[in-house]
C-alpha cells in the first residue's frame, strides 16, 4: 500500500508540474485558429481554465479510486479512463497557451481535495465508487456542453477540444453503468453539483 501511495503521489506531482501528453491527435489540430476581440479570448480562457482544472481533478479522482478499487475490472477500466483524462489534460492545458494565458493557481487545492474523496469513494467499495465516477462523468458531460453554448462562435479550436471530451465522458460514464455503478442518493449528487460550481467559479476568474 505504501509502495502504491508513493507511485500515486509521484504521478500527482507530474500531473501538477509536467506538461501533459496525449496519444491521440489534439482535437484542434487540423483547425486554424481565429481572429477573437480581447473580451472573448478572455472568456474563452476562463472557460478552458476550468476544464483544465476539471482534468486535473479527473486525475486526482481516477487515482485514489484505483488506488482503493476492489476487483481487477473495476481497477483495468479506471486505469483505462485515466488515460484518456491524460490526454484532455494535454489538450486544455495546449489551449489554454494559446489564448495566452496560464493554468489555474487552485490547481493544487482541488488535487488535494479530488484524491481525498476519490480515495474516499474507493474505500466504500466498487459499486459506490463506480456510481461516484459514473455521476461526475455526467456533471461534467452536463459542463461541457454549456461550454459548447458559451464559447465564443468563432474559436472553433476550443470547441473541437471541448466536443470531443464530452463524448469521451459520455463514454467514461457508460463504462461505469456497465460494470455495476450504483446510482448516488440525490443529497451526494446535489453536494456535488455545489462543489463543482465553487471550483469552476474561482478558476474561471485565476
Ligand atoms: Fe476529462
Ligand atoms: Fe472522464
């Protein structure tokens, strides 16, 4: 278990400090970029800020629910999503350069909080873990298509990125149903709703 805690610990510090890489082409790649005013690159920003920080939350989650996760198929599939939570996290933290700006300074906050509670949801066992990841991975499907409406119409390179996470959530969350996620009590799932809403308010603005 020590062993285990130092690799995870070790990984949340790259997650935090190393430039993330992804095996997919970025989403955007083949998109050019567009002419913005200073007020929507702006926004923009903020927006891709928070999806940054929800991808380094995703990582902190993944970890300490892996870490804690009872059979081999609970475990394999969690590691499998994290890897593709790796690949947003290159592609945000990309875009959010170019809009010439930087990541989230709560960045380090919410990892702290995330691997707490994923470690947490873990330990209640798999079918509350996986009920824990299958409601996040649709909060935040929900979060990224208002982004969809909210992203200036012209920064089609953003909403390429955010297209193509929500689809990968989406998918995030079936996985979780299908290996036996328990649907969360509605008091969780509004607790939840209200913590993500703190978070994205205060890495839109820093
Ligand atoms: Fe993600
Ligand atoms: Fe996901």
């Amino acid at each position: 278990m020590l062993d285990k805690l130092i690799i995870e610990f070790d990984k949340g510090l790259r997650t935090l400090a190393a430039p993330a890489i992804s095996g997919r082409p970025h989403p955007d790649a083949h998109i050019e970029e567009s002419e913005m005013g200073d007020a929507e690159r702006r926004h923009a920003l903020g927006l891709m800020r928070v999806n940054h920080c929800g991808e380094v939350c995703a990582q902190a989650l993944y970890q300490g629910q892996a870490l804690t996760a009872r059979s081999d198929a609970a475990r394999e599939a969690l590691k499998g999503a994290a890897q593709e939570e790796v690949e947003h996290l290159a592609w945000t933290e990309a875009r959010i350069r170019e809009l010439g700006g930087r990541p989230s300074v709560f960045n380090p906050l919410w990892y702290a909080g995330s691997l707490a509670i994923g470690v947490g949801a873990g330990l209640l066992g798999d079918k509350w873990n996986l009920g824990f990841l299958e409601e996040t991975e649709h909060q935040v499907g929900a979060h990224l298509d208002s982004h969809l409406t909210s992203l200036p119409a012209q920064d089609a390179r953003s909403r390429a990125i955010v297209g193509q996470m929500r689809d990968d959530e989406l998918k995030h969350a079936d996985m979780a149903h299908e290996l036996g996620a328990a649907r969360l009590p509605l008091p969780v799932r509004a607790l939840m709703k209200l913590s993500s809403r703190v978070m994205t308010g205060a890495s839109y603005r820093a």
